[in-house]
C-alpha cells in the first residue's frame, strides 16, 4: 500500500459537458505550481500522447482533449481566474495559446461547485478572468437551490436533448491574442504558400485568431459533411499548411514548428456561400444561414463549430473588405446584429457589433448562449510524474 501511495497520486476534477466539448476541470491549487510538473500530470491524467488515450480520460478527440484550471482572481472586479489548454493528444504538449468559448460556458457552474463564487437567484453573474488572452468574460447562468440548474428546453446544435440557457459576452475580445482585432492591419491578403500557391485569406483576432479561407480556393464547395471532410487527408493538410504559415504571420509560432509547438492557435476555417446541407439531425436550408464554414481543431475537423470560433466569424463578418464580409453583406445587405454560421451539426447564431473609435476597429459586443451540464465530479488516479 505504501509503494501505491508513493507512484500514484489521487487529484480532485471534474468533468463538464460545456457547449460542444468536454472538458476537464481542476482548481488550481490542487495542481502542482511548477508549470513543467503541473503538465506532465494533466498529460498523464488525460492518457496523452496516445491516439486512444486509453490510459487516462480524454476521449481521443480535439473536442474531448480539454482542460480548464479554476482559481481566485488576480484582476480586480473579476470573480475567478481561468485558465484553457488543448491537451495534445499524439503529442506530448499542452497548448495555452488561446482560449475555447464551449470550456468558458462551464466555468461559472464549476466555480459554484466549488466554492469560489456565491449563488444568487434566479440568475448568478460571473465576470471570468481568461489568463490566455488576457480578456473578461462575462456569464449568466441559472441557479436553484444554490446550485447550478442544467436542466431546460435551450437546445444546441452538436448536442442531444436541451439544457438551461448560459449567455456568455465576450467582452472587449478583439486581439485575444496578437493584440490586433486585425493581426496585419489588412482585411484581406494575398499569401503566398509552399505548395498551394498565392491564395487570398483574412486573418482576424477576436477571442481567438483564425484564418479565413474561401472553400472553393480549397477545391471544395464548402457544405460538406463530416464524413466527407474527416475522410479528406489531402484538404487537412492544405489546411495545416495555411494554418502554419500563418502563425509565423501572425507571430505565434515558426511555420515549421507551428504544428507541434502550437497545434491549437491560430485556428483555420474555410467559409463559402449559404448552402443547403445534411448534418446527423437533418438538413439545414440555404435560407437559414448567412454563411456555411467549417473548422479544424488540432488538425482535425471540428464535427461543430467553436464558440470563439463563432466570435472570429461573426467580427469578420461585420469588418468590411474580409472574404467573410463579402458573403455575409450579399445575404444581409442591412447588416443585423445576428450572424448565422451554418456547421456540420447544424448553425449556431452570435450577436456582433464592430465600430471604428479614432481610426481603430473596436469589437463591442459578442454575445451568444450555450448549455452545460456536470458529468462526474471524483477524483482522477494518475502516475506521479
């Protein structure tokens, strides 16, 4: 028993249905503070590197490879710190780099869970520290009892039954990364590409960077399924090239080493015009979306679409001269607040707002809802690193 107590270690998490992914969460005082040691645990906490990893809890999936760190707050009137990385899952790193929006609709219920905010009904309000890209996040979700209520009729496309609505703002979010709501003060640019040629892309920054490329640039129309994209090495790798090249742009990481040192960041989507389509509930008609996009995470098809991926679409949409505004302003010349992002599962909406302020593009508003829901709250065993 003594040598069991020495080679193992029993730490508290749990795990959360948020959005579309699953993530797990851990506060951080129960992690250990060297940040080399603290990611060699989560590693072996998740089962990473291994394709399956079956010898830990992620699910072998960029969705499921997700963890969160919860704690006090370090920026005055905020409630907690949060803390995002992609847990690699052939590759033993963990990527910090940006933050992902169906994790952050997660973090106030836990925060209740453990502690670290006081309930208030019907609604309690928390304004969330993103340590990643230094932003605040500003969530409302319903609570019963003092705790958190997951049950409701909101539903989500990308998930089964409904749940109750969590509304999330993603204030002030342009330039999460880079610094620039714009990276390269251009809305659109002609790039030049190892093997693909010069190919016209729009690089944005708004709770995440991406990169925006036409469908058709790819030899697509677009509207794929998830099938049909999962099943297309040659279109992930062409994805993976821009991705890549454009992180040195974007001075996030060295194109030749961007896969393996920052697999999560930037993000690449290729966007196309409103078009009918079938996802796993049915189809999705033309008239209901104001574009058709579709993403990678750590080189692989999102089977959804991200949230802060749906914050970058939707402020691109609204920036005038991006590939993403040319098709928006064709389907909504009088330019509501609402986009409609239509994704392999189904559409999800994000309300947007983008003004000009002394000759810069501010990012105003980015709000959108989601649902989450508690899956296991334990402990997790792990090898001591």
């Amino acid at each position: 028993m003594g040598l069991f107590q020495r080679t193992v270690m029993k730490i508290p998490c749990a795990i959360y249905r948020g959005g579309t992914s699953k993530p797990i969460f851990f506060l951080e005082k129960d992690l250990p503070r060297d940040a080399k040691l603290r990611d060699r645990l989560v590693l072996n906490a998740f089962g990473s590197p291994d394709l399956r990893q079956i010898d830990g809890l992620g699910g072998a999936d960029p969705l499921t490879s997700k963890v969160a760190y919860i704690g006090p707050p370090t920026l005055p009137n905020t409630d907690v710190n949060y803390t995002f990385g992609y847990v690699g899952i052939v590759q033993p790193v963990i990527d910090y780099t940006g933050n992902c929006g169906n994790t952050s609709a997660a973090v106030g219920p836990f925060a209740l869970l453990r502690g670290l905010i006081e309930p208030k009904e019907p609604v309690t309000r928390v304004r969330i520290y993103n340590t990643n890209t230094k932003k605040v996040i500003v969530a409302e979700f319903p609570v019963r009892a003092g705790e958190f209520l997951s049950e409701g009729n909101f539903r989500i496309d990308g998930v089964p039954g409904s749940g109750s609505k969590i509304l999330l703002d993603f204030i002030d979010s342009g330039g999460s990364v880079t610094g620039k709501l714009l990276p390269t003060g251009k809305a659109k640019e002609e790039i030049r590409f190892p093997t693909l040629g010069t190919l016209t892309v729009s690089m944005v920054d708004a709770a995440n960077p991406f990169v925006f490329v036409r469908a058709a640039d790819l030899g697509i129309k677009g509207n794929e399924t998830v099938d049909e994209i999962t099943g297309n090495s040659e279109l992930l790798r062409k994805c993976e090239e821009i991705r890549s090249v454009v992180a040195e742009i974007m001075g996030i990481a060295k194109k030749e080493e961007a896969t393996q040192k920052s697999p999560g960041v930037p993000k690449i989507a290729f966007v196309s015009s409103p078009a009918a389509y079938q996802t796993p509930k049915g189809k999705v008609e033309a008239s209901e979306v104001d574009v058709v996009a579709r993403m990678t995470a750590l080189q692989k098809l999102h089977k959804a679409y991200a949230v802060t991926g749906a914050v970058c679409l939707g402020a691109a949409a609204k920036i005038e001269g991006t590939i993403v505004n040319e098709i928006y302003r064709q389907v909504q010349p009088f330019n509501p607040p609402a986009v409609r992002i239509g994704h392999p599962t189904g559409t999800i909406h994000v309300e947007m707002e983008v003004h000009k302020k002394n000759g810069h593009l501010e990012l105003t508003k980015s709000a959108l809802a989601r649902t989450a829901r508690l899956l296991m709250d334990g402990f997790v065993h792990v090898p001591n690193p």
